[in-house]
C-alpha cells in the first residue's frame, strides 16, 4: 500500500510535469482520451536525449539502425502470432457493461472500479489496433477484405525480422550482428489508468541481435560485464544479489550472450541517472513468458506510486520468429556457419522509453525546505537535462541584458542549449530553473563588465563560483 507521503509525492511530480511542459494529457480541449498523452517542449528534449545516449551506447557495440513501416499486412502478424496470441484476459461489469483487463486487483468475481458491480468473464481481447490498406470497393468478398486488413505494429521487432535477408547480405553474411531501432508501437489496452506506464501509443527502443545459437554460451566481451553485481529475481528459488558471471556459471542467466545484455542494460540506466537501488532484474515466470521467447528477464524500477515496474525486457526469442516466417513464406532463412546451416536465434534488449521518461522525473524530483518556502528540484544528470544551461543579466538593464545574450550566443554555437531568462527576481529565476533540471545558471552582473567573470551557480549544492568567460565552456561540462 502507497504512504500518503509517497502519494503526495508523486501527485506533486505528475502536476510540476504537467506545468512546467514536460508531459500533457493527450486531446485535453477534447477532454483527453485514455492512454494518450503529448510530450511538452521539455518532455520532448528529454526524450530526445535519452534517445541520443541509447543511439550512441548501442552504436559502441558496432550495432547499425534502420526505420521500418508503422503498419504491416496481416500475414506479418499471422505468422509472428501475434494475432492468435497477442491478447490480454477481460472482464466486464454485469451492471455498467465497462471492460476491463484482468490483473492482480481486477478479476472474476470482483467489484467493478466504476460502479461497485460484479465483474464477469469477457474472454481474450486483441491487443493490435486493425485498419485498412486501400479502398475495398462496395461488394468486396471476404477473402479480398482479408487481404486489405493491415495493423499497427505492436512492437519494432517484426520489421527487423522480415529485413533478415537483407540485413545479413549487409553484414556480409556473417553472425552475429545487431539492429537497432527506435519507433513507435500500438497497444489498443483495454483500460489504461496509469499515466505513462499503460500506454495506447507509445515508443520502443528495440536491438535485436542475431547469434549462431552453438554461439550463446561464449559472448566475447563477457569478461566487460562478468563482474557487475545485480540484485536478480529468478522465477524459481529465491531473489540474489550475484555477479553476472557467476549467476551464468549458477544457471540463473541461461547463457552469457543474455548475460552480457543484462549487464549492458543495467549500465545504460545507471549512465541515464536510475538509482541503482531502484533497479532490479526479474525473471518472467513461465506462464507469463511471451508466445515467442524461450527465457526473459525484466529490468524493473522501484516506483513510489506503481511498485515494480518493467521498463526493459531482456528476451531470448530463440529462432521463434525467423523460423516463423520461413515456414509461413515457404523461404530458407538458414545462415551458413563453420558447422553447417542454422537458423539464427535472437537475443533483444527492448526498452519503453516512455516508461523509462516517468522513471527519470520521478527519481529526479527532490523537495527540501529552503528558508520560508520549499525549493523543488528536477536532479537530472546534466548531459540528459532539457536546458544545459540558463543565463541571467542580474538586472533589467541594457548592458547587461546585451552582455547576456552575447554569452548564450557563445555557448549555443559551443553546442549548449541555452535560455535566457530576465523574468523575476534572480531568486525566482533559480528556482523556476531548479524545478525544471537545469544543471548550471550563469549570472551576468556589473563585474562582468569590468573583468569578464560571471557568476556559476550549480542547481544540487547551490554553490556559486566565479568563473572567467574564457573559462566558461569547461566549467559547464
């Protein structure tokens, strides 16, 4: 059960996110719909950033991206399963007719969240949003209306795997090799009620990596990550906290490449400023696993208001999917190796990154009473921070405003993304940076005029220094 405090804590975070432009509710004038939300001018930077540190950590491994289509015909999700297995549980209430998905709250026999009623069995709902590819024309026989039904994806991967042909005559057919890509996805959620966690459109960032499955056991930079220590959740015995090394060597990880993701994952969310003492790895139990995975483990964040959250899935889809489409299409898939042909298995990282956004403002909101009021603070790391940097002239006057903005110039063609602020007190200025995540804000004063210094202020300890324009690009770094 939530605290109060905690509660309090994060209607506080949801409602400095809503005003300060990082997150909005989706068709609000409209009065919002489910499931849907906008991101804000600094919802949006965030993102972004986050999106570059996940492009530049994967690219490292050697890794390529590609973008594929949004929609697909409904073979693809014939073959893949989706639409035989893509599904959630329902039910539905006897008096007010509202569905809803079954979950550890919400089941058969138990009163309806709207009404009080009793809720019944509905059967499987189809999670993939369908539409039409073309026009059918008026009188259109089933089999043609069959042929026009195309979905939006639910996930990237699908356009990763029907690409497998080229991809490999890209990596000059050799294994393995890894794509990469970051896109959106559908999930038409049957009763979405948890701001950014349960979402009807949302955004993956997915690798799938391609291996010789004789292979898994041997990932050549195992020796990088064998030594990180992780608290791990297996679906058999009880929760450990052990070296990556040795829970492969222990058969808690099945093989090092899964191991060596695990690892690479856990070190991303540190690089993006997670706690690491909100994170832990838990293995799905085998009646949860996916149609298409032969072991998966969930990277989960410790939220004040949700409890344990998946933000990353770390699966072994062995060479369900490859083998899928082959057999579907009637097409060999196999790739030649030193002890013969094989289908590739595959191992995918695919992390919600909007998950990831809610996980990365509620970790970061901090409040600390500071004199006659309460100083709120969005503790980013600075290199993921929407404004790297503000700039203050300390009064309203011509010369320092002048000096002001030629000091954003400098440092937004030094690739900085500076504001400029002269609204308010200085005082107030601070505090609207603060509660926004602004890492550093420079004063430009009288001083200033006279020897090129200016005032530093850093947003955690409030320390000021100053420091010499010259100077400025490194002390901001």
């Amino acid at each position: 059960m939530v605290s109060a405090e905690k509660e309090t804590k994060k209607d506080e975070t949801a409602e400095l996110a809503r005003r300060r432009g990082f997150i909005w509710q989706a068709f609000e004038i409209y009065g919002g719909v489910a499931g849907f939300y906008d991101y804000g001018p600094l919802g949006a930077a965030l993102k972004r950033r986050v999106e570059a540190k996940w492009r530049e950590f994967y690219r490292r491994e050697g890794f390529y991206e590609i973008e594929t289509t949004t929609i697909a015909p409904r073979p693809v999700f014939e073959s893949s399963g989706h639409l035989e297995c893509f599904t959630d549980p329902a039910v539905i209430c006897k008096r007010c007719k509202s569905v809803f998905r079954v979950d550890e709250q919400i089941g058969v026999g138990a009163s309806c969240p709207e009404c009080g009623g009793v809720l019944e069995p509905s059967g499987e709902f189809q999670l993939m949003f369908q539409t039409r590819i073309g026009v059918a024309r008026e009188g259109t026989d089933a089999q043609a209306l069959r042929k026009s039904e195309g979905y939006l994806r639910p996930e990237t991967a699908q356009g990763m795997f029907i690409n497998f042909q080229r991809l490999l005559k890209f990596n000059r057919d050799k294994l393995p090799f890894g794509i990469l890509q970051i896109g959106k996805a559908y999930r038409n959620e049957i009763s979405p009620r948890q701001s950014l966690i349960r979402l009807r459109e949302f955004t993956m960032a997915e690798v799938e990596l391609f291996v010789d499955p004789a292979e898994k056991t041997r990932h050549p930079r195992f020796d990088e990550v064998k030594n990180r220590t992780l608290p791990f959740v297996p679906n058999e015995g009880e929760p450990v906290e052990v070296r990556i090394g040795e829970a492969v060597s222990q058969g808690i990880i099945a093989n090092e490449y899964l191991g060596y993701h695990i690892g690479r994952v856990d070190e991303f969310l540190e690089c993006i400023g997670l706690p690491h003492d909100r994170v832990h790895f838990r293995q799905h139990e085998k009646d949860e696993m996916a149609h298409y995975a032969m072991d998966c483990w969930d990277a989960e964040f410790l939220s004040e208001k949700y409890g344990w959250m998946e933000i990353v899935g770390i699966a072994d889809r062995g060479d369900y999917d490859l083998s899928a489409h082959a057999a579907s299409l009637n097409i060999d898939l196999r790739v030649r190796t030193e002890t013969g042909k094989v289908v590739p298995h595959v191992i995918e990282p695919s992390f919600g990154l909007d998950r990831i956004m809610y996980a990365l403002l509620e970790s970061a909101f901090y409040e600390e009473p500071l004199e006659k009021e309460t100083r709120r603070v969005l503790r980013f790391k600075s290199d993921i921070a929407p404004i790297q940097v503000a700039v203050f002239p300390l009064l309203n006057r011509d010369e320092l405003k002048s000096k002001a903005q030629e000091i954003v110039e400098l440092l937004r063609n030094d690739s900085f993304f500076a504001e400029y602020d002269t609204a308010g007190s200085i005082g107030k200025r601070y505090r609207r940076q603060d509660e926004i995540g602004t890492p550093y804000c420079v004063t430009i004063d009288y001083d200033t005029l006279e020897d090129a210094t200016v005032t530093v202020r850093e947003r955690d300890t409030m320390k000021q220094v100053r420091v010499p324009i010259a100077d400025l690009k490194a002390a901001l770094v």
